[in-house]
C-alpha cells in the first residue's frame, strides 16, 4: 500500500435499494469528505425506481446491478448478497462497507479504520457498532433497561450462535480483502440460524485467530452519521416498521439535515459530477 496515500488500494462498497434521497446524500458526503484515490462501488439491488437512473449517471462510481431472485425476500439476505458479490469482484487490498444511511460528515473517516492495519498482517476487521445518532444519556439508560441481557447473563443461558456477542457491523467496516478469499468467508453466513449480515464472519475472524479492532460509537459518530433502519422508513409499505421507529428516524433525518457540513453535501450538485 501507498505510505503517501493510505487509502490508496481500497474499494468502498455501499448496497442500495430504493433510497433516491439518502443514497444521493450518502455518496455526496463520501465523495466530499474522503481524498482520492479510492474505488467507490454501488450494488444496487434490483430497486426498478428512480434511483436506479440517477445511479447510471455517475461516472464516478462503479455501480453493479443485482438482479434479486424471486426467493430472496428478505432484506438481511438481499444486502448480504449484495456485500458478498462486491466482495467477489474486489481487487483492492482493503474492502470497506458502508450502509447506504450511513453518512460522512468529516475528512478522515478512512484513515480511523485504516490506520490499524499498518504494519499488522493479521489485522482482519476494523469498525464499530451501530453508530446511531443518540444522545449518551439514552444509550446508557438503554443498556440499563436491558432486562434480557440481564437475565441471561444472571441464568447463565446458553449463547452457542453468539446472538448476544459483539461484532463489528457493517453499517462502517474495513476488512483485508485476502483474508476474507482466503478463509473463504461470507457475509452470509448462518444467515438461517437468524445472524445478521456478517456476524458470523467476524465471529470466524476472531476464533481464527485474526486481529480485530472495536471502535466506539463515541469514536466513530465523530466521523459518520448511521440512520439505522432508514432504508425500511423510507420503503414503509414494504418493510414492517413500527410508528414510533419510524418518527424517530425522521426527526434524526431532519436535525441531520440541519448540520452546517450536510447542507454543503445535500445542495452541492457538482459532487455528482
């Protein structure tokens, strides 16, 4: 890798499906905010709505058209697919994924989950946790209240799918391409047995014996704004939503919006260009 330019062998992968506004916003502030050279990949899966033709107009990116099968219903299993398909044609030395509700907000974003893998061959995975746009106040009280991690760990329940351990999301996530060819991995994988998209692959990772960094949302949200679930408002009649998660989403949208270094993203036509 490039010592003058460190994030000059990687490929940044965002999947897509039906968000014309947040998928224009998302790639706006990746370009403004992240110094070339970088490959930018967009899967679209199969969305057959405008957002489809205002992907083909940039030139920019490189954009891989998913077509979705009939039996791919879900959503989780579309965005993997999609995740592993990128993966597959990646030539890049580092694969980094991000969702198309993540936002960047800041200049150095890739250099925070780059930086760990310098000099480190067994360096596998670097990223962070959801990431959400919450005040501290509500994740500590959140955690406080959560009874079921409580009382598993109080009844020492069994976990032997790992449905409670931690992993790095792929909401901002860089990986080392070969490693992840080479242990032949999947961001699919135990997608039956109910993980979410690239769980089980980190768990590999890390019983594998391959280094891993965990970056705290108070590190990552300096960088980048997640929107979780912001693809499912935006799809309402199709993704099965509840009305409070649903306004939440839409006020975190608009404060959002609000912010000085968003409004020079949402308004800039020329980062299209």
């Amino acid at each position: 890798m490039n010592e003058a330019k460190p994030n000059g062998d990687v490929t940044i992968c965002v999947v897509h499906y039906r968000t014309p506004e947040l998928i224009r916003l998302c790639l706006r502030s990746i370009r403004k905010y992240t110094p070339p050279p970088y490959e930018m990949v967009v899967v679209d899966n199969d969305s057959q709505d405008e957002s489809l033709e205002y992907l083909r107009s940039l030139g920019w990116i490189r954009l891989i058209e998913r077509k979705e099968p009939a039996n791919d219903s879900s959503g989780g299993y579309a965005h993997g697919a999609a995740l592993d398909l990128a993966l597959q044609e990646c030539q890049t030395e580092f694969f980094v994924s991000l969702h198309s509700d993540t936002l960047v907000h800041r200049q150095g974003w890739l250099e925070l989950l780059l930086e760990p893998f310098r000099d480190e061959p067994k360096m596998a995975c670097v990223g962070g946790g959801k990431a959400e746009l919450e005040p501290v106040w509500r994740k500590i009280l959140k955690k406080a209240t959560d009874y079921k991690t409580f009382i598993r760990k109080v009844m020492r329940t069994p976990d032997p799918l790992g449905v409670h351990r931690y992993y790095n999301r792929t909401v901002c996530c860089a990986y080392r391409t070969e490693i992840l060819k080479r242990e032949n991995l999947s961001f699919l994988m135990e997608r039956d047995k109910g993980l979410t998209v690239g769980k089980k692959l980190y768990f590999e990772l890390v019983d594998r014996g391959y280094q891993t960094v965990e970056l705290p949302d108070s590190v990552l949200g300096r960088y980048v704004y997640h929107l979780a679930h912001a693809t499912q408002v935006v799809n309402a009649e199709q993704f099965n939503l509840r009305l409070k998660e649903r306004r939440k989403i839409n006020c975190r949208l608009k404060k959002i919006v609000k912010s000085e270094r968003l409004r020079a993203v949402l308004f800039d036509d020329n980062l299209d260009r």
